[in-house]
C-alpha cells in the first residue's frame, strides 16, 4: 500500500554548481521588501522605517494591506541624506 508522502516524492533538480550571473541567493533578489526588511537593510527599527513612510520620505507602494518598499526607494532615500 503506497503511503501518501511516498506517492510526492519528486526527484531534486540537478545542480550544476553554476548560478546565473548576478543572482542573489537572499532578499536582496526581491524586487519589494517588507516593511522589516527595509529597516534591516537600512540598520532601523520598524517603528522608524513606518514614521519614515508616513511621513513619505521613503516610498513604498500598498499591496492589499500590505506595505512594501521597492528596493530602489531604499537607495534613493540613502542617496538623498547623503546630499544633506
């Protein structure tokens, strides 16, 4: 009698040891962050990173109730206190 996580069982992707030229293996790949994720990446706390976004100095789009930051924001926002 076959069991049910018998009859899953896939067979793993072969590895080739290659990756594609510039592909990240951690959030850095990710298009949109959550809020958490740009504070980390920005060495804040979250209740910072959202005083930072409603006071709209950092950008940030709404996905259902979902905040996320485009990556790019992040930069920008780094770009812009460095001219201050």
């Amino acid at each position: 009698m076959r069991t049910a996580t018998s009859a899953r069982q896939t067979a793993a992707p072969e590895s080739t040891g290659q990756s594609l030229p510039g592909a990240k293996k951690d959030s850095e790949e990710k298009l949109l962050l959550t809020v958490a994720e740009a504070a980390h990446r920005l060495g804040v706390g979250r209740t910072l990173m959202y005083e930072l976004l409603d006071a709209g100095v950092v950008k940030s789009i709404h996905i259902g109730r979902l905040h996320k930051i485009p990556v790019w924001a992040l930069s920008e926002f780094v770009e812009r206190q460095c001219e201050l």
